[in-house]
C-alpha cells in the first residue's frame, strides 16, 4: 500500500511540476503548456510489439512477435527537467526535514549565492529562490515555509564563506541551496573555501539538507566539474543549468536568450526553469520520504580538496572591540556591509586590532577609479602583502584578500596601513576568520 501510494503522489507532483512550467514563445523547445502530449511514460518499461491472435497463438511454429522500447513520449522541457538533476544524493537530510513539514513544523530555506540568487536583471521579482520557496509551500500547507535569500552580486565562495555565519547559519536554516558556479574560479583557494563552506553546513548541531545548484556563462563557463566531484564526495543532491538549459542550447532547441538578457543571468523564464528543476528534485524525496528519514551520520569523508576555512566567523565595527583607528572612520561601505572603515586623504591611516587565528580575510571595496588606494597588511611588525583597491573590473563591490592563512592558530597584531602621500580612498567592510 505505501508503494502504491508513493506512486500515486510522485504522479501528482509530476503533473502539477508540468502545469507550473512555461515558455518564452521564442525557443523551438517544447514546454509543458505548448504540449498536448499524455503524461511521460516510462521510459525504461517495455511493451509488446502487438496483440497475438488466437490463431497465431495455436501455431507451433508460430514464431513470437518482437518487443519493443516504449515510445519516449516525455516533451523536450520534460527531458530537460530530468537532466537537471545529476544526483538525488543521500536523502536522509531533506526526508528528515519535509517529514517535520509534512507534520505540520515550520522550516527555513536559505539561499546563498552571487547575483543569479539574488536575482539581478531578472526582469522579474520572482527569482528562483522566491518562488522555490513558494513552490515547497504549496506543498505542505500545513507547515509555513520561510525562504532567506543570501544572494550578493559579483561574490564568489571566498565571500560566501565568510559571510555564511551572519547571513544564513543566523537564520536557523533546515535547507540550503548553494550557487557559486559563476562567480569562483579554478584555483585552490576558490575550490577549499567552496568545500569548506559545504563541510561548515554539513557540521552544524542541526542536521542541514544542502543542495548544490550549478549555473552556467552564455560562453559556457562554470564550476560544475570541481564542485560536483565535492558534491559526490559527501553524497548531496546536485542539480544542473549546464546539463540541462545549455544541453538544450546546444542542441539547437532552445537559445541562450530564451534563458537569459545577457552573458549571465537568468530571466523570468530562465528562474521559472530553475524553479522547475528544484521541483523535481523535490518530487524524488517527497514520495519517498517515510522510507528515507533516520539519523545522519555526522562523520565526513576526508575532503577533495580543503575544509582548512570551515567554521569561519564573521565580524565587523559592529562586533569587534579593541581597535585603533587612525585617520579611518567608521562608514555604511556597502548595501550588504554597513558597519565598515573609510579612509580617505593624503596623511595616512591605519587600522589595528588584535586576533587570535589561524586564517584571517578580509572584505574591501574595489572599484574602476584611480582614487582608490593600496593597503599594506602587516602581521606581528612584518609586512606581508599589499591589497589594491583599484581594479579596472571594479564597480563598489565587496572583494576579499586572506591577511593570514596558517595552519594553526596563534596570536597576532595585525594593521592594515594607507601610507601618506598620493591622495586616495580605501574602504574596509569586514574580516572572517577561523580559529
């Protein structure tokens, strides 16, 4: 009976995921409302080629007709929407968390990410993150579903892992959907803070279900192949825009502007697409979730890559105490980063404060302007790097620099330094760190 009833639920869910999908008008693909073809049919089941007369079925040497594959019947959204999802992963997290809706308890669903979470130049306020959210709602009616978007333009996982304390872990979640694949790059530091912030939400004393989201670049760029070996490691549900909008690209069925106004991010279509995909990663738990709640096993495999910034904490003027200011004044640095330090002038400045740590990074402003000015960072009297501000690819956005990366913790005198001279400006927004 609960075979039979899993099945019957994993049918509806089929079709109201249908029923909410659409299209552009402008694509060649096939979506669920420009279809009148019947609901997808198993494509691994197997028919007979045809009815055996009472005569034939006499005949000794009759020889029997053939089988045959089932017609795919499914229409090219519906196939897309199945290769979203690369793997369901372990489902003992989310069961455990939709069981708790199911029973009528309120969850938490966070999103963390760069501008496609956040939803920039959608066109649209109903960004994936709001109507995933939305969608789980109408699911458990019983239970209210509160969705936190973490989305920051132009971050990668550097940022993200630092601000993951302040900006999702502070919100309780009990689902978190992680989208980076745009914004980080290829080198080990974006690869150890992409896992460490995955080993962080898998460490937590509440049991997080945490879902990996890989986006793509109209020219074809993304993450996908390191952060996918993270996410098999650690056994979490993957789901994917490159496998599944740019297959679609690629194979001439759909164009990239179907999807998206620019190089980058999704339109209203191209989110409804996103949302499509995470129904139907849902629609694979849902109908199962009895058969898959239990304890989970906290103990994780040794990491891919590094977990060195796990657990990292967040602090700004608003949480630390003891630091000296000289010619930097506190300022509201950013949209997302109030409680910052602006230096700016031609006598020099400096902020120092004391910190004990095994990894320290900071947050700056940068921008496209000559008066934006260099930072040397001294640890313990020593000077240890500079941090320009100035980038030619600069808009006032938040950008990090690691001021110390040991492997052990210890005390430190740290100073970020503006030497006097030229006129300029430089802006600190916060620092993380690991202990």
């Amino acid at each position: 009976m609960k075979k039979f009833l899993s099945a019957i639920l994993a049918a509806s869910m089929l079709l109201t995921l249908t029923a909410c999908s659409g299209g552009s008008g402008s694509s060649d693909i096939n979506t669920p409302e420009s279809s009148n073809s019947e609901a997808p049919a198993d494509s691994g089941a197997e028919q007979p080629g045809g009815e055996v007369s009472s005569a034939e079925e006499s005949a000794p040497d009759s020889p029997s007709e053939p089988t045959a594959e089932a017609e795919d019947t499914r229409t090219d959204y519906e196939k897309m929407v199945d290769r979203s999802l690369l793997s369901t992963g372990d489902m003992t997290r989310m069961a455990n968390v939709l069981q708790r809706a199911q029973n009528g308890e309120d969850i938490t669903v966070a999103y963390i990410g760069g501008s496609i979470t956040e939803g920039y130049n959608a066109g649209t306020t109903e960004f994936y993150a709001k109507i995933c959210t939305d969608w789980l709602q109408e699911q458990f009616p019983s239970s209210t579903v509160t969705g936190v978007n973490a989305g920051i333009s132009g971050t990668p996982s550097l940022l993200g892992n630092l601000r993951l304390e302040r900006d999702v872990l502070s919100a309780d979640p009990d689902i978190v959907f992680v989208e980076f694949a745009v914004n980080d790059g290829q080198t080990p530091e974006y690869k150890g803070a992409y896992e460490s912030l995955v080993r962080t939400l898998l460490t937590q004393d509440k049991d997080i279900a945490v879902v990996l989201l890989f986006t793509v670049l109209k020219n074809g760029y993304t993450c996908q192949e390191h952060m996918s070996q993270i996410g098999e490691n650690y056994g979490l549900p993957m789901i994917s825009v490159p496998d599944s909008v740019y297959a679609e690209i690629e194979a001439g069925r759909m164009t990239w502007e179907d999807y998206s106004n620019d190089e980058s991010h999704p339109n209203a279509y191209g989110h409804s697409c996103i949302r499509d995909f995470v129904a139907n990663y849902y629609s694979k738990v849902i109908p199962v979730i009895s058969e898959n709640v239990g304890d989970v096993d906290k103990n994780l495999p040794d990491p891919v890559f590094s977990g060195k910034y796990a657990n990292m904490h967040y602090m700004d003027r608003e949480t630390m105490t003891g630091v000296e200011l000289t010619n930097f004044e506190p300022n509201d640095t950013h949209s997302s980063f109030h409680n910052g330090w602006m230096y700016k002038g031609d006598e020099g400045g400096s902020i120092k404060f004391s910190i004990d740590c095994s990894v320290l990074e900071m947050v700056f402003k940068a921008n496209n302007s000559a008066n934006f000015g260099t930072a040397d960072i001294y640890v313990d009297g020593e000077k240890v790097s500079s941090v320009e501000s100035y980038m030619t690819d600069g808009w006032n956005n938040p950008v990090t620099a690691y001021l110390i990366d040991d492997s052990e913790s210890a005390h430190h005198e740290v100073e970020i330094r503006v030497e006097s001279g030229e006129k300029c400006a430089f802006f600190v927004m916060a620092f993380g760190y690991c202990d």
